[in-house]
C-alpha cells in the first residue's frame, strides 16, 4: 500500500508562523468585553472550532471567575455567541497581517506532488476565513486540492469529519494511506480518530508560538526548550512523529511509507 496523501491544518502549520492571528483575535474579544486573558488561555484549546474555543476559555475556572466579578454572573451560552460574533469580523481583520505562507511550505507540496500524493487540509476558521487564506495561498503559490472546514462536517476538531470529507474528495482510501499534519493536540486526535497518521507541527506552530523573527532572535536554550516542550505535548497527544516544520516533514513521510511496506498501521 502506497501513502495516498497528506492533510495539512493551517495556521502555525502552513501558515502564520507561530498561530499569532487567532490569539490577536481572542485577546482582543475578550479584552473588549472586560475580561483580559492570557495568550496561554488563548492557545490552551488552539485547534477546536472557533466557537468551541471560545466556549472552552470562557469554561476555564480563572476566566469563569473573572467573567462572573465582572458582570455579575457566571458566562453563558449567549456571552459566547456574542465574543463569536466580534471574533468573526476581528479574525478576517487579523488574517490580513498574518497569512503569510511559512517558508518552505510551497516548494514541499510541490514535492509531493511529484511522488504522486494528493494535498487536503483542515482548520478550526470559518468557511470565509479560510477562503480568505486559500486566496492568499494562491498568490503565494500554494493551492492545496480540497480544504474542509468545521461549518461543514457535524462537528469540528477532534471529531474526523474534516478528515473523512478530505478523503472522499480527495478520492483517497483507506484512512491508514493518509498522514494528517498538524501543530496543536486536537490536529494529533483529529487524526487518530480519523485511523490516519500523524505528525506534530512544532518550531511554526502554537505550541512554540513564535514569529520567524521571534525564533531567529531567540537564545538557543530558550529554543531547545520550547521544542522539547512542544514535541512533549504533541507525543502526550498521541503523534506518531514530530518535526519542527512541514519543510521538514519528507523524510517522515519516507519512513511512514516504509511501516506500510511492512504492513505497520496507524
């Protein structure tokens, strides 16, 4: 059996080095309606549709009691529909700044390509978000064959929906063909409930949380740290591999080809 093909998630992943434009978003939501969070709050649930990731923060005990000294009462289902209606417009805004492509992104699917696998993707955005990214990945030379997202599955992240629907459009069979990429805990379970292998995203992704120019000017004790850091959490969720981008994810893909030679399976 030969690897079919490859699901990519987007922000930290593909692009956006560092998943900065979804934490701007939430932090200023959330700021707005008087309830400051951290960017670690922000990037605890990073992943999850957007809505459940609101409703995730706004769940967590800390905020749960700001939220509840600030307005009287604890947070309730209509709080988070209303932060998800300021975060829609705000995140389309922030997408402008922050969809640049990570380096290395479109030659490597270029070179997937040329071994014969089709390229899906998934994302915890909205159908407009991420049609305003497949525009920007356009230009940019990256256009990958089918892209879902949660509006369009029964439930997003960790749920497989995403990941069956890549796979029946991608044409693509079975699951155990496929890889899922991805920088965050919920890509790594996406993918193991959806039977797929799975790698972890993490000097570009959140768990780093880094721009380009962040991760260059840091020391390298720092930098050893956060990847140790981050290949922890993304192993803990399950990842068959790790690796600190998708630039370098080729070599893995050789060596998950080579488990299917010997009949391994995910």
């Amino acid at each position: 059996m030969k690897l079919q093909g490859v699901i990519f998630d987007w922000a930290g992943t593909l692009a956006d080095h560092g998943s900065r434009a979804p934490v701007s978003a939430l932090l200023s939501i959330f700021s707005g309606a008087g309830v400051s969070i951290t960017i670690a709050e922000a990037r605890l649930s990073m992943g999850l549709a957007k809505k459940n990731h609101i409703e995730s923060i706004l769940a967590s005990p800390r905020v749960r009691d700001a939220w509840s000294q600030t307005s009287g009462s604890p947070p309730a289902q209509i709080d988070a529909d209303q932060l998800y209606a300021r975060f829609i417009p705000e995140q389309l805004a922030c997408l402008e700044s922050h969809s640049e492509l990570i380096d290395g992104v479109s030659a490597t699917a270029s070179r997937l390509r040329e071994r014969g696998l089709k390229i899906g993707t998934t994302t915890g955005y909205t159908r407009p978000m991420l049609d305003y990214l497949l525009h920007r990945a356009r230009l940019q030379g990256f256009e990958p064959d089918f892209s879902a997202c949660p509006d369009e599955v029964p439930a997003g992240r960790p749920a497989p929906y995403m990941c069956f629907l890549n796979a029946i459009h991608l044409r693509a069979y079975p699951l155990w063909a496929l890889v899922k990429i991805g920088d965050t805990p919920v890509d790594i379970e996406e993918g193991l409930n959806a039977g797929m292998w799975t790698i972890g995203i993490t000097r570009t992704g959140n768990e780093v949380g880094l721009t380009q120019p962040e991760w260059d000017s840091a020391p390298d004790h720092e930098k050893h740290l956060l990847l140790s850091t981050a290949e922890e959490k993304l192993m803990a969720a399950g990842a068959h591999y790790v690796a600190p981008s998708v630039a370098a994810c080729e070599n893995i893909l050789d060596s998950i080809q080579a488990r299917l030679d010997l009949g391994d399976r995910p």
